[in-house]
C-alpha cells in the first residue's frame, strides 16, 4: 500500500467469542457463556459505524442454545460474520491431559488437531447454517500443523499470529519474529511468509506508538538483559514511550495508544489493521479488564474512539476476517 488515499487500509474488529472465567488459569471441560448476553449491546456500537465485526466462537458457546440464537441472526442479517476459535481444553475429542502445555493447541499431535477443528467446524456449520472460513486458535496457539489442519477444513484465514510476541516461557509459540503484514502460509513454518497459497495469514495488530519499529524493538531486547532488566528498563521505556509495546486492544490500551498504534500501522504501509478482545469483556465481572458497569461503559466509549478514528480520521475500510483473503470465496 504506497498510498493510503489511493488504497485504504482494512479496519477488521474480531471477538474471541468464549466461555467465562478463564482468568484464574484453569483449563474447564465445561463452560459457562452468560457473557454472551452482552454481544447486543456491543453490535449495536458496531451497526451504527457499519462495521461487521468477526466472532470467533469456541465450543462452548456454539453448544449453547443462547448463545446461538443471539449470534446466529446477526450473521444471518450479514451485519457480522461467524469464524473458530479452538480451546483444546474442551474441544472435543478431549482425550488430552488438560494443563497448561496442551492449552496450546501447536502442542497436540497433528491428528487430534485436526480431529478437533473439524469438530468444532462442523458443529459451527450445523448451529449457524454456514461453514466457517476465519480461524483464531485460542492462546493464539497455532503451528504450522495446525495450519494444514485449517486447510483441509476449508478454511481461507488465520489470525492467531501475534508479532513481537513470545509464549515460550509457557510452552507456547513464538512469534517475535513474525510478519506484521498479511501473508499466505506455506512451507514447514507458520510465520514464514509465501507469496501464495490456500491459508492467508492476518496477525494481529501489535507494534509500537511510532513507527521506527526497528529501533523500539532493540531498545526493548537490550532493555531485558541483565543487569538492564533488573534496574526495570523495559518499564521505563514503556512510561516514556520510547519503545511501549501495544496491541489493538482496548483490554490493554487506552484509546490514545490505539489510535497511536493504527496510526503508526499505516504510516509503515501495513494494509490490514486487526483489532482484538475477548467477549467475556462485554459483561461486567467476566474478565480482569470490565469488573464493573463504569469499567464497561469505558471499554466501549474506548472502542467507540478508535472505531471513529480508524474509519473517519484513517480512512479504513471495514470488512470481516474471512473478506481479508484474495481467496475470500
């Protein structure tokens, strides 16, 4: 994108779409979705700016007769669009220990990956009436055999690549050398980049709040060896924004530093920018971020700002996770 008047960036809001009460660092065969309840209040926010958000639903929203029939008519209405959201925890088959190592779904053997997409993209097809083509796997928790998994189920996009980011400490992926912008996902590894292919990558919007990325992102590596770290550079860092890491989130940034970050995202020419939270936020008390109706009103005025600075401001265009592929249909 060598001009964002003449291209304009893609603006996609997704929803990790999920049981409560995953905080407390336990892994539940079962869950509860009264979080759900508050998807309404939130479409609403999104129809009056005409973006059609992407749900990622899990199994156990789309194994309940509520959830569905709050979700099912939004996409039915095409103001939103349905995608997958894996939690080996309790995807069937659930023949896995469950601890923290086999949370993340690049942890499971090829087969029983597979296995549990394909669960849970058919019983999405049944309960909403369409096959689902966008995927976030939950922990962001993909590999490159998962990868193949979403292909052979049909799917057209992934977004459980999160840049800059590192899960290793917890037996997860690492990311911190992945691609910010989309790419097709082929060979033997999920963030090398390939000019096409059947599964079209969208990471998530990570970055910095300006754009010499480069630069923040060695001040940040030098700032976490020792003796650095233990004098709290990265924090200082942080608080002077020299190199303050942010995600498009607005469980994890005021308004101000998303719109710093979009911003930023575009300066560099990055076509896509991928905005994230989980529903459990739209309830208040089902997440760490809402614990409170004040909390919620101000999680939603967050996302209401940035949705008007994106577009507006911006210039971006919204459309859904499955709309970002070339090989959308």
């Amino acid at each position: 994108m060598s001009n964002p008047q003449a291209c304009p960036a893609k603006f996609v809001v997704t929803i990790d779409t999920e049981e409560e009460g995953l905080w407390s660092g336990d892994y539940p065969l079962r869950g509860e979705v009264t979080n759900i309840r508050g998807v309404p209040r939130f479409q609403e926010l999104c129809d009056r700016f005409s973006i059609r958000p992407t749900y990622l639903v899990d199994a156990p929203v789309v194994c309940s007769r509520e959830a569905v029939e709050i979700l099912r008519p939004i996409q039915e209405q095409d103001r939103a669009e349905i995608g997958a959201h894996v939690h080996p925890w309790n995807t069937p088959p659930t023949t896995e220990e469950r601890c923290t190592r086999n949370s993340y779904l690049c942890n499971l053997s090829p087969e029983l990956q597979s296995e549990k997409i394909g669960w849970l993209t058919d019983t999405i097809e049944t309960a909403f009436g369409r096959r689902p083509r966008s995927f976030r796997a939950g922990r962001y928790g993909l590999d490159i055999c998962g990868a193949r998994a979403l292909v052979e189920h049909g799917y057209r996009v992934d977004s459980s690549v999160i840049p800059l980011t590192d899960y290793t400490a917890g037996s997860g992926p690492n990311f911190s050398d992945a691609p910010m912008t989309p790419y097709f996902v082929g060979g033997n590894n999920l963030i090398e980049p390939h000019d096409s292919g059947d599964l079209y990558e969208v990471p998530v919007t990570v970055g910095y709040t300006h754009r010499y990325y480069g630069l923040a992102s060695r001040m940040r590596s030098i700032a976490h060896r020792s003796p650095l770290r233990q004098m709290r550079m990265v924090g200082i860092l942080d608080r002077l924004g020299l190199a303050s890491r942010i995600k498009l989130s607005p469980e994890q940034a005021d308004a101000r530093r998303m719109m710093q970050l979009a911003q930023s995202w575009l300066q560099r020419h990055h076509p896509i920018l991928v905005l994230m939270f989980h529903s459990s936020s739209l309830v208040p008390g089902f997440s760490p971020y809402v614990r409170d109706d004040h909390d919620l009103n101000n999680f939603l005025g967050r996302l209401e700002t940035v949705f008007e600075f994106c577009l507006d401001t911006l210039g971006a265009k919204n459309c859904t996770l499955r709309e970002c592929s070339p090989n959308a249909n």
